[in-house]
C-alpha cells in the first residue's frame, strides 16, 4: 500500500485553492457539528495584545479572514506556505493590513530569527512534510520561550477509510498519509516539546446529495486510489449505504498544543 508523500503529489494538489475549497464546501454543507472545524481550532489560540504569530501553510487564509478582530490584536501576523497559488489566494481573500504580511515559506527552511514568534501555527500540513524532524526542530527554533505552537492534523480512521472500506472490493485503496495523525502526533512533537495536550474535535458528515460526495473524492482522488472506479459504481454503491436518504460518514480530526 502506498501514500501519497511525493513533493511532486502534493504540489499538485495545492496549487491553487480548487481542490482544497471542494474539500472545504462538503465540510460547510453536511458537517454535522455547526461550530466548523476552522471556528474550533481559532477558539483554542491564546492570542493577546502585541503578540508576533507565524502560520505555515496557511491555505486559503479564510480562518483569519473571519476573525479580524484577532488579527487586529498581532503586532504582526506572518501567514506562509509553500504554495504561490495559495499565499495569492489568502491575500485576496484577507486583504491588505499594516500587520500582516504574506511568504511563500518552506517549513523545514524557516527564514526567520531564533525566539522571534510568540505563537507559531501549523494545521493540516505536517503530513506533507519531508523532513518533519527538521521542520519541527525550525518551529522550536523560531519560537519564543514559553510560546504555544498549534498544529491541527486528521485521524487514520475518518472520512477516508470509511470509503476505501466500502470500495475497496473495486479496488479502492487508503493512500492517505499517516507520517502525522492523532494516532502519532503526540510521540513525534514529544521530542522537541515538553508539554503537549490534545483536543478531539467530534463531528460527522450527515450528506444527502451524493454527487457532492462524488466531487469530494474526486478533489483527492490520490488519496483512494478510486480514479479507475467507474463513477456510476461509486455512486450507486454509496447509495446504498444511505439510510432514510442519508448516507453518515464518520471524520475524525483534532488538534495539538505544544509549549
């Protein structure tokens, strides 16, 4: 079984924010928890006057874009990724502020000061990132002593392998990368932080038009090896498994603070 690790893969899949925004509409229509994901992850960040943050791979930036009161509250906000396409999509969608600024940045080339972030912030990307021993140990470095470091990942028994497990007899297989998940998060950031809690958060999709589903799957389509599955037989056998015009998929993703 193989997972999508490729520079070259991942690359692809951010280049610009269509398949991310595909992923993030089925959230926004069918999640059953109405907080949204991005609302949850904001409500745990201690952010007080004067506070320089650090985001690395900040993707479309719309978490910052709806609360801009907190962005108000940095003295500066630095929101990075490694994408173009991206940085060019959180700047339209943000806007221009005297405190904030926008770099394409590579986690594990972090070109900034030692001790220089009050606050660094790094949700859904650690999976994707090569050397995670070296761009941790950069997070370490640019974070001021007794800074919060944030890093939002998903579980390995979510979304995912609750579709491979009812197509995998097409062929279906689980290529999602597990080099950081709640399962493994805690053992691997346990070496370079003392203090680590982590949050649950518990939702589920609850999704009745099932070729929103289909566009889903497709925006990741790496992920599930589904790209050989005629479409009809994905859509037939999902609704089959739908029960009084529902089909309930179960997700699983969560958060960790370091200090």
């Amino acid at each position: 079984m193989s997972v999508i690790n490729d520079k070259e893969v991942v690359q692809k899949q951010y280049e610009n924010a269509e398949n991310l925004n595909t992923r993030i509409s089925i959230h926004d229509k069918y999640s059953v928890n109405k907080q949204g994901f991005g609302n949850w992850i904001v409500s745990h960040y201690q952010i007080t006057e004067g506070m320089r943050i650090l985001e690395l791979g900040c993707g479309t930036g719309d978490m910052w874009k709806n609360n801009i009161s907190l962005l108000n509250k940095c003295s500066e906000l630095v929101l990075t990724d490694f994408s173009e396409g991206m940085i060019e999509t959180a700047r339209n969608n943000i806007g221009n502020f005297q405190n904030v600024t926008y770099q394409a940045v590579d986690i594990q080339e972090i070109p900034f000061e030692s001790s220089s972030f009050d606050i660094v912030i790094a949700n859904m990307m650690l999976f994707h990132v090569h050397d995670l021993k070296k761009g941790l140990s950069e997070v370490k470095r640019v974070l001021k002593e007794g800074g919060n470091f944030y890093c939002a990942t998903y579980g390995e028994h979510g979304i995912v392998r609750f579709i491979v497990d009812l197509l995998k007899s097409y062929g279906a297989e689980d290529r999602v990368n597990k080099n950081f998940t709640l399962q493994n998060g805690k053992q691997i950031l346990a070496q370079f932080f003392s203090s680590i809690e982590m949050s649950e958060y518990i939702d589920s999709l609850e999704v009745t038009n099932i070729d929103d589903m289909l566009d889903y799957l497709y925006s990741l389509t790496g992920m599930t090896g589904i790209s050989n599955i005629n479409s009809d037989v994905i859509k037939k056998v999902l609704e089959q498994n739908m029960v009084d015009g529902i089909l309930k998929v179960p997700k699983e993703y969560g958060m960790f603070i370091c200090r």
